[in-house]
C-alpha cells in the first residue's frame, strides 16, 4: 500500500557562481566513474563472475548482483557530490519481489541505475544502441540484459527471464519525462509483456522535487540544486484481473495501461 501522503523533500539553494564549480566537477567526475567503471568491470570481474563454474543460472545472479553493488556505490557517488538525495520508507517488496514485472515513472537519466542499486535480483530492456557501446555493452551482456530486437523475440526473452526469477524493470513511458509534466502517455509494452507472460506488475513511483538530468537538457548541464528522490511502492497490479476479463489481448492491454497511467498520475499528484 501507498502512503496516504508523501511531501517532497525540501528544495535545496540554487548554486551558481563558484559555489557550483565543486558540484560540477563532481557530477562530471560520476560520468566518468560511470563510463570507465563499465569500461574495466566488463573486461575483468563481470566475465569472471559469468564464467566461473556453476549453473548459467547461478552465473547470471552472481553478475547481477555484482552491478547492484556496484550500482549502489555509483548512487552513494552521486549523493556524496550532491546530485541527489534518495529517500523511501520500507522497500522489503522491492526487494524480495521474484519474477515480476516492476513499473516506475522515468523522471531523470540515473532512474534505472537507483532502482537496480535497490534490487538485487533485476533485469531490464535496453536498446540496441547499448550493445554497441563500449563502455556498457560488457555490463548488458553479462547480465542478462534483454535486447530491444522486436515483438516477438523480446517477449521470449521476457518470459524466460522471469521465469527464472529475476524481476523486470520496465518504464511505460518509454523515455524520460517531459519537462513540466507529470508524466508522458504510457506505451502499452508493460502491460503486453505482463499480460502475456502471465506476471504480476509491481508499480514504483519516483517523485522529484526538481528537474536535472532530463532529455531536455545536456549531459554537462548538471542540477543546481540536489534532486530530491523519494521512493514509493505501489499496490502489486495481478495479471489475473485482467486475464479474467473478455476481449482479448490487445483491449486488455489497452485497459491495463489506462489504469496503470491513471494510478501514476493520482498517485504523484498526492507528492505535496
């Protein structure tokens, strides 16, 4: 169950002049831990975990739960030089769920970096331009990543990756939001993936209290102001109540992403 009413975090000064050198050489100096980071852990210690002996099974969990850790350091990275400050109440859902779909609002370009930092066990969809990257492709294929490579394809991969327990990290809005929007129009890809991998749909809300490192700016234009994140778990979505229902596949879809845009905009029009 949500909160019945979660207030932001307090806005933090403005910085600028020289009070902002300091904030961005550190931001500047995470892109680079970020980049170089990805760089050596998929020459050496991400394909040593994936090749040492055991299960494939046992091989993906280790280097998944190698990039958590490693993850949850960049996050500690970014909070020490004062780009963000992450705050949430109980998270043991998250951090046990098994096997599930888990949803979440796309308000900055670290989103996904906080939430694998938070799950142990996560999978997620990239697109294929990250498999030609050379500073990440090693980090994506280690870990089970799934590609973006279409349709039918995608939800085989989806269905064998959940199958096996690890918990899907999905954004329904397909791209970072739209700044002085709530959130973009949800595609209808999380709930075609829920729906026919028969999972359930965990739902997470990431609530801001000011914009910094969305689409609309530049790598280099780093926040002025802390980003304050706080993070809510929504209540659990089950397949089955929409598998219940008459019309086929592509109305219940329809119907699921509708409810779940409209619990997204309830719930962080409640963020006071």
């Amino acid at each position: 169950m949500t909160n019945p009413a979660i207030h932001k975090q307090p806005i933090a000064p403005r910085l600028s002049g020289l009070a902002y050198v300091p904030r961005w050489l550190g931001g500047t100096a995470c892109y680079m831990v970020f980049g170089l980071g990805g760089l050596l852990s998929s020459l050496t210690i991400l394909p040593i975990l994936r090749f040492w002996p055991g299960t494939p099974q046992q091989r993906i969990e280790r280097v998944q739960r190698a990039v958590h850790i490693m993850f949850k350091g960049f996050v500690r990275m970014m909070t020490w030089v004062g780009l963000i400050k992450v705050t949430h109440d109980d998270l043991s859902r998250l951090s046990n769920a098994k096997g599930m779909i888990v949803t979440a609002n796309h308000p900055t370009l670290i989103d996904v970096v906080i939430l694998i930092s938070l799950m142990p066990n996560a999978g997620c969809i990239v697109k294929q331009s990250l498999w030609r990257n050379p500073f990440l492709r090693g980090v994506v294929s280690c870990a089970g990543y799934i590609p973006n490579r279409g349709a039918e394809l995608l939800l085989d991969d989806c269905k064998s990756v959940l199958e096996r327990g690890t918990n899907l990290i999905i954004f329904p809005e397909g791209t970072r939001t739209v700044i002085g929007e709530k959130i973009n129009d949800f595609a209808r890809g999380a709930a075609n993936i829920t729906l026919r991998t028969r999972s359930d749909l965990l739902p997470v809300f990431l609530k801001t209290n000011t914009v910094g490192f969305s689409k609309q700016q530049k790598w280099y234009q780093l926040p002025r102001r802390t980003i304050g994140i706080d993070i809510e778990i929504g209540e659990t979505l089950p397949y089955l109540r929409y598998d219940a229902c008459a019309g086929g596949d592509a109305k219940m879809a329809r119907q699921m992403t509708r409810d779940l845009e409209n619990y997204y905009k309830q719930q962080l029009d409640r963020y006071l």
